[in-house]
C-alpha cells in the first residue's frame, strides 16, 4: 500500500483481504495536525478511522461529528441504531449507552478495531448489511446508519428505491436514515441521484458537504431522510454547509 506523503512512525498491519486493502499505522501528522495518531487505512488515501493517542476520546474526522449532532438534534430520546459499516467503531463507541447493531462485512475491521482501536462492545455482526437487517423486525429502529464503501465507492445496492423501501420498514415512527457518502458534489449526478431516490420515501431530505479546496476533489457528504421535519444547527455540522440538490434519477436494483 501506497504511504506516501504521510510521515509513519510504524506499521501495525498491512494486508489485501478479501474485500479491502487494509493498513493500521501510528503517524505523527493528519491532515496537517501534528501529535500522535493511529490510523485505519483503506487503499490508497482512503482514511477510514482514526485516533488521537495522546485524546483517545476526541473524534478526529468531521463526518461522524456532524452524524452525531444530527442524531441528538432529531431524537433525542433514541434508543436503537442500525449501522452498516463499523471502521474503527467511533459512533458506536460514543453512544455506548445506546443500542447499536453493527453490520460488517469484513471481519479482519472488527479485529483490527478490537487490537488497535479499543473497540470492546460486543454488537458487530459480520455480513451484508442489506441481509443482515431484512431479517430485522419492522419499526425496530430509530436510526439507520449507511457507511460503507468498497474501491468503487457506496455499493448501488445500498442507495437503491428497493434498499431505501426496506430501510423505511425498519424505522421507527419518526426514524431516520443517515448516509456518510463520498462524492464531487453539486456536479455528481450520482448523489443528486441518491437524493432523488431518497425523496421518493421520505418526505423530508437534507444533505450536506463538507468543503475542500478543488471543486474535482471528492468530498464528504452526508444525506439525512425522514418522514418528519430534520432539525440541525449549523455551526454544530463540523463545517458541512448545505448542499442543494439537482433532479436526479431514481437508482434500482
């Protein structure tokens, strides 16, 4: 795997698994921020958790800041989340007092979140995540949570009508679905068509993105859908602004 650019101070693992290129590594600088930080590492520049050493505690990324201020603003009282994609963990861990049912498909993550990351709760089920909440029980939940990626991005089959339909199913009254997404913004004609697909079902839909210096770059995006009106604050969104969506097409199967 490709490091270059980024100042190791030693590899904790590194290996092509089944369904990822993955590497674990301490580094003395992130994303310009000197101190001490372990890193999980899809591919090639593909940050998929990280901690500070000298914070364990502190959430480093943007992304699931602003989840976690969307979940506290729209159901405060939550109790149950479905979350696909586990990483190191970092929304699971702060909420412990939550119930999280956790879908991974690859169980050397979870390992290497156990060994590396401190992940110690026992609520991670390994397979697809699609499968793995169909045989949920309806209004179960109050979130569901979509953070997954492979080298070719978010799967169809997770931003699809027919996916988002069994979504519905499972929330609660009121329930939310949450997608943390990578795409080149107002002109991704695939996130405009994930937000088309979304409104078909929900009647209320809010995405957002995170900024970054070249309008070519990928960028962070989250998308919030439900049937109620979402509330947020913005200077709680960790720097996403909102992003106004084009009429796209509706994704299937």
């Amino acid at each position: 795997m490709d490091h270059s650019g980024t100042k190791i101070e030693r590899v904790w693992f590194e290996e092509h698994t089944a369904h990822h290129d993955i590497a674990v590594y301490d580094t003395t600088e992130l994303d310009g921020e000197k101190g001490r930080f372990r890193v999980l590492q899809f591919a090639r520049d593909a940050t998929q958790g990280a901690v500070d050493l000298e914070r364990p505690r502190r959430i480093l990324f943007e992304y699931p800041r602003a989840i976690i201020h969307l979940m506290e603003s729209n159901q405060q009282a939550f109790d149950k989340v479905f979350l696909i994609g586990h990483g190191i963990g970092t929304i699971a861990s702060y909420f412990v007092e939550k119930t999280f049912k956790v879908a991974e498909l690859d169980e050397t993550v979870v390992e290497l979140s156990r060994t590396y990351f401190d992940y110690n709760q026992d609520n991670v089920f390994i397979g697809d995540g699609r499968a793995l909440l169909e045989d949920e029980a309806d209004r179960a939940y109050d979130y569901v949570i979509v953070d997954a990626f492979t080298r070719e991005g978010t799967p169809r089959r997770l931003v699809s009508l027919e996916f988002f339909f069994l979504i519905q199913q499972k929330l609660s009254e009121g329930g939310s679905v949450i997608l943390n997404l990578m795409g080149k913004g107002a002109r991704d004609g695939q996130i405009h068509a994930i937000i088309t697909t979304l409104h078909e079902l929900f009647d209320y839909t809010k995405a957002f993105i995170l900024p970054t210096g070249g309008a070519a770059d990928l960028q962070n995006i989250v998308i919030i859908s439900s049937s109620r009106p979402i509330i947020f604050q913005a200077r709680h969104m960790a720097g996403f602004v909102e992003l106004e969506p084009s009429q796209g097409y509706i994704i299937r199967d």
